[in-house]
C-alpha cells in the first residue's frame, strides 16, 4: 500500500477555492423589495398601533352654534314634546259593508257632513223603497178603514133618529087607543116597530164600534210602516260616511274594495277605520315636564314653542292644562301649551321643544348669534382660567373661553371658541398642551 498518499504535507500552500462555487445570499438579496413593500403597505397601521398602546385616547364633541331652543334651556324651564290636536277622529262605518266609494285623499279639506266614502248600498235602498211603498199602501188602507168608520156614524146617526121617530110613532097610538081613535092592534104594532128601530140601532152601534177599531189598527200600522220605512233609511244612511267636522284627512286606512267593520279585531279581515280626521284649528302641544322643573311650571303661564324643524321662527304660547298625574317611569308630567296663533306650517306629531317663560327669567326668543354651545364637561381651569382643550390634527390646544352661563349639562360660549370646532370632553388632569391623542371611536 502506498502510504505516501495519506501522508500530511508541511508548509505546502492552500488549496485554491473557486469563487464560482462560494455560495451567495440569495435569499437576503431577494428578500429586501419584499421587506420594503411590507413596510409601505402596514408600516402606518403599525406606527397606529404604537399610538395607540402609548398615547392617551379622548372624547370629543363638536362646538354648535346656539340654537333658540337651546337658549331656552340654558335659561327656563325646557320640555320636549309634539304636535297634538285635541278634535282627532278615525271614522269608521257604523255597519259593516264593502267601500264602493272613496272620495278623499291624504291632505284633503272636508267639511262636517261632506260625505268621505260610500259602502255597498243597493240592498239597503231595495229595503228602503219596499218600506216606502208599505207605507204608502197603509196610508190607504187608514184612508178605507176611515171612511168606513165615518158610514158607521152615520149609519148611526140615522139608526137613532129612526128609534126617535119609533118612539114618538108609540106614544102617539097610544094616545089615540086611550082616546078610542085606535085598537089595540095598532099600539102593538107601533111597540114592534119601536123594538126592532132599537135592536138594528144596537147592531149599527157595534158595527162602528168595529168600524173605528179598524181605523185605530190602519193607524198603528201607519205608524209601524212609518218606522220600517225609517229603519230603512237609517240602516240605507248608514252606507254614507261623513265627516262629523271640519277638518283635514291625514290617514287612510283602507281603500275602495275592502270590508270594513266597526267592531274589527286584530284576526279580522276587515278593516276598523276607513280614514283618520284631524281638526287642524284644535292642534296643541303635548310636552313631557321633567318633575325637577314642575314648579316653574304654571297654568296660564306663557311659553315659547320651537318647532325642530323650524327651529328659528319661535310660536308664543300659554299652558292651557297640566295632568294630575304622573309618568313614574319617565319622571315627567303631561302638560299641554296652546299656540297663540296657527299657521300653515303646524301639523301634527312634529316635534317641539317648549320653553317655560318664568317671571324674574323670561325665555329668550332671539337665535344670539353670537354664542355657541359645548357640553358642560369640555370645560377645564388652568391657571384660575377657564379654557377647553380643542382637537387639532391629533393634537390638543388648550383655549381660554369666556363662558356667558351653564345649565343643563351645557355651556353657552361667548369667546374664544368657533363654531365647528372640536373639544376635549372630560380633559384627564395631565393633558398637556401641544400633546398627541388618540381620538374615540
């Protein structure tokens, strides 16, 4: 065996590596745009979430210019309630039929007695003319039955008089048989005579007896046909729908061809209501006093009403009544304020807000553009001044407000704050100026 082969070579140089074979960092050098879009894509997400592990998070609210409404609360007594109208109706038939006629629609004008809609008739007419025409067929047998009753009287009246003259025929052969003139034979005959002028009198009698009593009845059925005939037009009236007063229809509740009934329950088919009336001379404000501000609240008092959708036009107004009872769930009490005069733009269910004039604080009526409102809270003191902290950018600034007064949870500001501008509710104590924050979601 050779040994010389395994045998180490001292001093000999190093063997020479081939550069073409060195491994490279492949994955290094491949790798670095990928890192690079990572970063682009989740780099600001990251750096959020580092804000938002570091920095401290806030509430905010945005500064409004005042509104009356508002105004009013800052300096009475304040509800909120709605448009009600004390004359409100939801018409219904008095019978249950098939509507065949609708003639109003939402918005329409309807006096009282104008007819709204018109049920299935015919069958109630028919009944109707058959009642009328029995009617007229008793008037005529009252007429028969009358003049029969007035032959009887008078069937009487000479049945008598042929008893008169019986009678006076008697008394006559008397005389002359107690005279001689006449036989016995005549003065029977003449008692006979008598007799039977009475006994057909007797018959005559009971014939008109009989006679008025059958008018009496022809009456009494005069009377009865008088009252199916109206019945018939009472139950044929009923078919019409009318308006019971003036006012304006603001819901319908069923159209023409289906069944309405007035004593419809929730597994009827048929309706209950055919349309929904308001009196629009009776609308009213219908307000839900908090019980804190019950005492400021007075009947007789005035108020000032703010329409939510009109919320610069105020109404004046005056209590008209307070419930004698109270919501305990809500902690309010019903009150309802009259409009000192209507307009065209009052309808009923638009929400109000209702300011109680008080006597050493009246309501002010005026949009005082020169104030805006902040919740109460933005507020903060800093150096014996007070100020708010204002969001800019993700950073606060401290301002120094003047605040005209506080109530009800808000501050009317007279400078130093714009309206649109956003502040710090509830500021922590170490809030810096100039200090990054996270605002709340």
């Amino acid at each position: 065996m050779d040994l010389d082969k395994l045998r180490i070579k001292r001093g000999a140089p190093a063997p020479v590596v081939d550069n073409a074979r060195r491994p490279r960092p492949w994955g290094l050098i491949l790798g670095l745009p990928f890192l690079g879009i990572g970063l682009w894509l989740f780099g600001p997400r990251l750096l959020d979430i580092a804000d938002q592990l570091r920095l401290p998070t806030v509430e905010v609210a945005k500064a409004v210019r005042r509104d009356p409404a508002a105004a009013g609360a800052l300096s009475g007594a304040a509800a909120n309630g709605y448009i009600v109208a004390r004359t409100r109706a939801a018409l219904s038939a008095d019978a249950p039929g098939r509507i065949v006629e609708l003639n109003v629609e939402e918005g329409s004008l309807v006096s009282a007695g104008d007819v709204v809609a018109r049920l299935y008739w015919r069958e109630h007419e028919a009944a109707s003319r058959r009642a009328e025409a029995d009617l007229s067929a008793s008037h005529l047998a009252a007429r028969r039955a009358e003049i029969s009753q007035g032959a009887s009287q008078a069937a009487v009246a000479e049945a008598a008089s042929h008893v008169q003259r019986t009678r006076a025929d008697l008394e006559r052969v008397g005389e002359l048989v107690e005279s001689g003139f006449e036989n016995q034979s005549a003065l029977d005959s003449a008692r006979d005579e008598a007799r039977a002028a009475q006994s057909r009198l007797a018959v005559i009698e009971a014939e008109a007896e009989a006679a008025a009593a059958a008018h009496d009845q022809a009456l009494a059925q005069v009377e009865a046909a008088r009252a199916t005939r109206d019945l018939a037009l009472a139950t044929l009236e009923k078919t019409y729908l009318r308006a019971p007063f003036t006012g304006v229809v603001v819901l319908k509740d069923a159209e023409v061809g289906e069944v309405v009934s007035p004593n419809s329950t929730g597994g009827s088919n048929a309706r209950g209501s055919v349309v929904t009336m308001v009196d629009f001379a009776s609308l009213e404000v219908q307000a839900d006093v908090p019980e804190t501000s019950l005492e400021r609240v007075t009947q007789g008092a005035s108020a000032t009403i703010y329409l939510d959708a009109w919320p610069g036009q105020p109404y004046k107004g005056s209590v008209s009544r307070i419930w004698p009872t109270a919501d305990r769930i809500k902690g309010t009490v019903e009150g309802r304020v009259l409009f000192d005069q209507l307009d065209e733009r009052l309808r009923p269910d638009m929400g109000v807000r209702v300011v109680f004039n008080t006597a050493d604080q009246p309501t002010e009526t005026s949009p005082g553009q020169g104030l805006v409102l902040v919740p109460a809270e933005a507020l903060t003191r800093r150096a014996g001044q007070r100020g708010v902290f204002s969001l800019e950018g993700d950073r606060v600034r401290w301002r120094r407000v003047v605040v005209a007064r506080e109530s009800g949870g808000r501050a009317a500001i007279e400078a130093g704050l714009e309206e649109g501008e956003t502040v710090v509710l509830a500021p922590a104590a170490g809030l810096a100026d100039g200090e990054r924050v996270i605002q709340a979601q």
